[in-house]
C-alpha cells in the first residue's frame, strides 16, 4: 500500500504537491472549516423541510394552545415589612421586630409561599369546596366515566373500618392537593430592593383572584401577631412556672441560712455577730481594768516608796486625799495647840499637859494606823485589779476562741448566703420580667402592613397572545435549529468529498450519481447500465469515466489492471458500478471482463439476464474451461465471469491456486479484470480477493452508509494488505447535491450540467 488508512483522518495529506498550494490553498481551507457561512448555509438548505416542518408544528402547537387556553386572571396585594414600632410601654418585647435587611425581606417572601399560610388560606376560604381547586367535585370526563364504571364493575366492597381509614387517607391527599394547587396559582415577588413584597394570585375568576391574594396578604399578618401572642404566653406560662419554682427555692435557702446560723450561735446585731460585739467590749474592759490596775500599782509603789524613804505616810497621796487623815489631822493640830499652850502655861508634868500630850500620841496612832490601812487598801486594790485583769483577760481569750469557731463555720455560712442571694436575685429578675410580659400582652402589633390591598383585575394575565406568539415564534426557530443540528449529528453518512478526505483520511476518487436525478424524465426508469449505452454523453457516464480514470491512476508508476470493487453493506451499488465500469472502458476500447465474485448474491448474472451452465467456480474446479465460461456483452464488448446457480461452496476457493492462476491468467488476456466482491462487513472472502488485486474501489452510499462501518470495512481491508484507491460515493442525488452540497463538486452542477446530454 503507498498510504496507512487513517481512520480519523488525521493524517490526510492534501492531493496536489505543490507547496505553494499546500500553504496557501489547503491550509487557509482548513482555517475556513472552522467557521464556513457557506458550508452552514448548504447544511441548513439541506435540512430546510425538517426545519420548516417542525419550526411549524411548534408554532401552531403554540397558537393552538393560546387560542384555547382559559383567559386567567392576576391580583395582586402590596405588604410592606414595617422596621417602625411604636412604643406604649419602655420595655423588651418577648418576640423582637424584624430586621430592615434584604435577608429579612427573602425571608418573609418564602414565608408568604409556606405551605402553612396556604393551609390557612384553604380553611379560612373553604376553597376545598371549590372544584377549581378541588378536582374531586369537577364533572369527571369520558376517561373519568369509564375508569370509574370499570373500578366499580370489578372493584371488591371494602370492610366498613378499612373504608373509613381510607376515606380519610383520601381526605388528607385531597386537601394536600388544594393546598398544592393554591400555591401552585399563587406568586410571591419582591418589588426591587424595597421592603415591599407583592402578593399575586391567579384564578379564573377575577373576583376570586383578589379575594384570595387580599386573604393571603391578611392571614401572614394575622399570622405574624398570633407569633407574637403565642411567644408572649408561652413566655408568661414558662415564667410563672420558673417563678414557683425559685419561690421555693429561695424561701428553703433563707431558712438553711437562718438555721446554720442559728445551729453555730452566728448571731448579729448592727451587721457584726455578737461575739465580735463581745470581743470588742472585753477589748475595751481589758483596756480600763489594765490602766486602773496600773494606776493602783502606781499609787502602792508610790506609796511604798514614801515610806521606804521614812516618811510618815502622811505625805501618801491616798493619805492626803483621805477625810479620816484629814479630821485627824485637824484634830492633831488642835491638840498640839493646846499641847503648846498647856506646856507654856503649866509644864511638862502637868496632868491637862500629859492628857493632851496621850491624846495628841492617840492621835498619831489613829493617823498611822489609817494611813496603814490606806496603804492596805492599795494593796488590796492592786490584788482585786490584777484578778480583774487576769478574769478579763480569760473571758477574752474565750470569746476569741469562739469567735474562730464562729469564723470557721461562717464559710459555709457565706456558701449559704450566696447561694440564697443568688436565688433571691434570679427570682426577682424573672418576677420584674414576669411583669413586664404581662402587661404586654394585647399590645402586640405585626412587622408587616398591607400597603394596597388587591383589587379585581380588568384585563387578563394569561394568555399573553403577543407574548405566546413572539416566544413561540423563537420556541420555533429554535426547535428547528436544534432539529438541523440533531440531524446532523445523527447523519453519519458522507454527503461530499470533502467529508470522505476529512473523516475517512482517503482520497476522493468519484461521485456516481442517480439516474433518476440527472436524466430526463422519460429514462428515469432505464437501469443505469442500460443508460450508460444509450447516453454515452450524460452526466451519468462521464461520471463513470472519472472513476475509471481516477481507477487507473491511483498508483502512480504502476499499471492498474486487476480492480477489486466492494463496499460496508449490501445494497451499496457494487455490481451496477462494476458492470458501468467494464462497459465504459469496453466502449473505450480496453478489452475487459468482470467477475462476479459475491458467491451468494450473483447480482452480475441478474444485471445480464443470463443465467449459465459454467462459470467462475467451474473454471475454478476444472470443470469447465475459461474460454466456456465466458460470456460476451455484445452491446458494449465487455466480457463477463459469471457463477451459476449452484455457484455457493464452503471451500475457500479465493485463497487457493487455482484462484491465483486464474487471476493471472485474465490480467493477461484482458487490459482491466474487474472483481465484483461480496460487501465487507458480510463476508470474508471480499478481504482475500482485495489483497490479490492491484487496488480496491471501495464505494459508500451517499449520506446512508455509517461512517463507523465504512472505518470498520476500510480497518479490515487494510490488515489484509490491500491498497485501496479511494472512496467512492453512489448513488448520489445531483438535485439535491446541487441545492446544499456545499464542498462538492456536484453544489456546482447546475452551472455545468448543460455540457452533458440528458
């Protein structure tokens, strides 16, 4: 083979050699493929019936539909969500205002669709009773009468219990269904990036339509006020319950305080218990019996001091201050005035003088012996302030002792009060709001108000007979725009030259057209090997001589005369263009003979109208001889190997030798030995014969074989080693070729076709 068969036909070269047409024709075509207004125009006239034909059926599909829809009806209710709030009382409400934000106003919108509002809607209208929404209470139709009549006919009585649940299953898949149908006819939109949402519905009736919308706008703000109440009772119910809860608890943490105070003697008075108050008075006791008691031990000092020095007593501080001392001094002086006198007057032994002089000693003994009990008194008053101090000192001593017991039972005692705090402060916080709660309720007001309420309609919403016809017009175009593509995606078939070298990487060797598309009308009929004979000059037989010559020169430097003709399928044309081809080179001169090669078809026999006692399997077997089996076309001078009827054997009679002698011995007796072989895809036979021959004419049907088989058959053929010349496309309907064929030759045969004669 000079060329690999490149499926994809990715490694395609272009058909000239000149470099200068490589670079600037091919590759600027190649650029042009990619986007070519021509090849979307041939592609688009190609498929223009389809295009029209479903573009109309749309477009009246939609008029239809407009024309006979119900005329429907739109309402709509403006609400706004209100960020104002008036303030009767200055406290929190339990359930706070709505947020002026956008994701506050897309909320509100799908609460407005709920599926709850709508339930609400349903009952507060009773639209279940309404056989626009409820389809149970329309008049069934002609297949509503006859499903039911059959359900009844055949149908079992249910038990009265099993009824019952049914009918209420029933019921609530009903009343699912209203519900369903009223959303499904009501439209929540935001107007713009304001805070107001309208509210639509649609219905037949005009007046229906705003009464539901008007309904729907009125419930969502009932809804949002029973929101309201429900949180305010909800919040005084849990309030009222919580607050007796705390009452106790803090009436039982206020007596386990009191009885562990009670229990460790933590007693106050003035904010201080009364063994600190004790402590503190013991403090100041001990304070004054420590100075009076230094003090006595100052006088007694003082006084044994006095004493100690020789001193009479009489200078004593207690002494001087003592009203004995004083009187008996007084007497003293008195006595010793008189001593005094008596001694002057009378003398020491005078008796009145030695009376006095025993009184004035009696008196210094008083004095001595008072000024001794002074100096007792201190003592004793020193011993009684020093057990005093000692007394005071212990009671103290005690008193702090229980003052540390007293401190360390105040910890619990503290845990105690806290803990009773605590609950007194959470209680009376719950109870001060408790109070708010409750004087809120009946002063709730809801986020949201009505701004217009929807009024019945004049004019339709539905249909929009501009609008249906202008989109059906587009649903049109576009369904027959996506029918041409669909078409063409689906069309795996080769329509053009070009497609056969861009898809297949094959050279394009010819185009057979259809008779019946280049002839006149009264030889449409004539079989296309009978009218290449009678048309010599028609459009149809200079197309098999182009293939004749593309044939012969598909190997350069190398002469062509053995020629497998096949193709993927049955059908394909194989035996009418093989028996064209050896007709045409017979009337050129060539001596040539055809052999039919397809053992089970014996199509060539058929096209002659023969029907011989030996042929191509008799020659084969030695049973007949060439010269006897050959047949002579008279009209064109082509001669022809035929099979007979019993041609079909399982013996592989291509591959053998006498296959090949044979062969041989026709490439010299004739100047083009044509093998009329079996399709590909059908027979293995096709790809033993098409290795024996000097290049194999491989034909597919214009826009009907698959591309896919044709890449299969060409896979085949080329592991056998065959080298094909080229694809052929048969078959080929030059009217329509002419109208959309674009990239091939016959898109220009109208400007060309006068040259031939019909």
């Amino acid at each position: 083979m000079n060329k690999a068969f490149d499926p994809q036909g990715l490694n395609a070269q272009p058909m000239g050699d000149d470099d200068d047409f490589n670079q600037g024709g091919w590759s600027g075509g190649a650029l042009t493929r990619a986007f070519d207004i021509h090849q979307m125009v041939a592609t688009f006239r190609r498929r223009l019936k389809l295009f029209l034909a479903l573009a109309l059926l749309v477009f009246v599909v939609v008029l239809v539909f407009t024309i006979q829809a119900t005329p429907l009806y739109t309402a709509t209710a403006s609400v706004m969500i209100d960020n104002r709030t008036s303030q009767v009382v200055d406290t929190q409400a339990v359930l706070s205002g709505l947020p002026a934000d956008a994701a506050t106003v897309d909320t509100e919108v799908e609460v407005l669709r709920s599926r709850q509002l709508a339930e609400r809607v349903v009952a507060a209208l009773e639209l279940e009773k309404d056989p626009e929404f409820n389809s149970a209470l329309r008049e069934p139709g002609i297949i509503g009468q006859i499903t039911g009549g059959v359900g009844s006919l055949f149908g079992a009585a249910a038990p009265d219990t099993a009824q019952e649940q049914l009918s209420e299953i029933e019921a609530q898949k009903q009343r699912e269904r209203v519900v369903d149908t009223v959303r499904d006819r009501l439209s929540i939109r935001r107007v713009g990036l304001t805070y107001v949402m309208g509210v639509g519905f649609t219905s037949p009736d005009p007046d229906k339509a705003a009464r539901i919308a008007n309904a729907f706008a009125q419930n969502y703000l009932l809804e949002q006020l029973q929101a309201k109440f429900e949180a305010t009772r909800q919040a005084n119910a849990w309030l009222n319950t919580r607050l007796n809860d705390l009452r106790g608890e803090v009436i039982q943490a206020e007596a386990a305080v009191e009885q562990y105070r009670n229990a460790n003697n933590l007693l106050s008075a003035s904010g201080a218990t009364l063994t600190e108050q004790e402590i503190s008075t013991y403090n100041t006791q001990l304070a004054t019996v420590r100075a009076q008691q230094a003090e006595d031990e100052a006088r007694l000092s003082t006084a044994r001091a006095q004493m100690a020095r020789g001193s009479t007593g009489e200078d004593v501080g207690e002494a001087l201050g003592s009203t004995v001392v004083q009187q008996l001094r007084a007497r003293r002086a008195e006595v010793s005035g008189r001593v005094a006198d008596l001694s002057s007057r009378y003398g020491p032994r005078h008796p009145d003088m030695l009376r006095a002089e025993r009184e004035l000693a009696d008196i210094d003994t008083q004095i001595q012996a008072e000024i001794g009990r002074i100096v007792s008194n201190l003592e004793a008053r020193v011993q009684v302030a020093r057990q005093r101090t000692g007394s005071m000192q212990g009671s103290l001593a005690g008193a702090r002792g229980t003052l540390a017991a007293n401190n360390n039972a105040g910890v619990r005692l503290n845990e105690l009060q806290r803990n009773a705090e605590a609950s007194r402060t959470l209680y009376q916080g719950l109870l001060d709001r408790f109070k708010e709660t409750t004087s809120q309720e009946g002063l709730e007001e809801s986020d949201a108000r009505i701004v217009s309420r929807a009024i019945i309609p004049n004019q339709p919403s539905s249909p929009n007979v501009p609008l249906n016809l202008a989109l059906g017009l587009v649903l049109a175009l576009g369904a027959g725009l996506a029918a041409v593509v669909l078409a063409e995606m689906l069309d795996a078939g080769m329509a053009t030259g070009e497609d056969v070298e861009s898809k297949l990487g094959l050279p394009h060797i010819g185009s057979i057209p259809l008779v019946s598309s280049v002839a006149d009308a009264k030889d449409r009929d004539v079989p296309p090997a009978d009218y290449l004979l009678e048309k010599p000059l028609s459009a149809f037989a200079e197309a098999i001589r182009a293939l004749r010559t593309s044939i012969l020169f598909s190997r350069v430097g190398r002469n062509v005369g053995l020629i497998a003709v096949t193709s993927t399928l049955p059908g394909e044309g194989k035996t009418t263009t093989s028996v064209c081809l050896a007709r045409s080179a017979a009337q050129a001169g060539q001596r040539v003979v055809i052999v039919d090669c397809d053992l089970r078809r014996r199509a060539v026999n058929r096209m002659f109208g023969i029907e011989p006692e030996a042929g191509l399997l008799e020659v084969l077997n030695g049973t007949s001889t060439l010269e006897a089996a050959l047949y002579h076309d008279v009209a064109s001078g082509a001669y022809v190997l035929p099979l007979t009827h019993t041609a079909f054997t399982p013996k592989d009679v291509f591959s053998s030798q006498a296959m090949d002698t044979l062969l041989a011995r026709l490439a010299e007796s004739f100047d083009l030995v044509i093998l009329d072989t079996a399709p590909v895809l059908a027979v293995a036979d096709t790809r033993v014969l098409a290795g024996k021959a000097d290049t194999v004419v491989f034909l597919t049907r214009w826009r009907a074989t698959p591309q896919k088989a044709i890449t299969n058959s060409l896979k085949l053929l080329d592991k056998a080693g065959a080298h094909v010349a080229g694809v052929a496309l048969v078959q080929v309907d030059m009217k329509s070729q002419a109208r959309y064929g674009y990239g091939d030759a016959g898109y220009y045969y109208g400007a060309y076709k006068s040259y031939y004669t019909a």
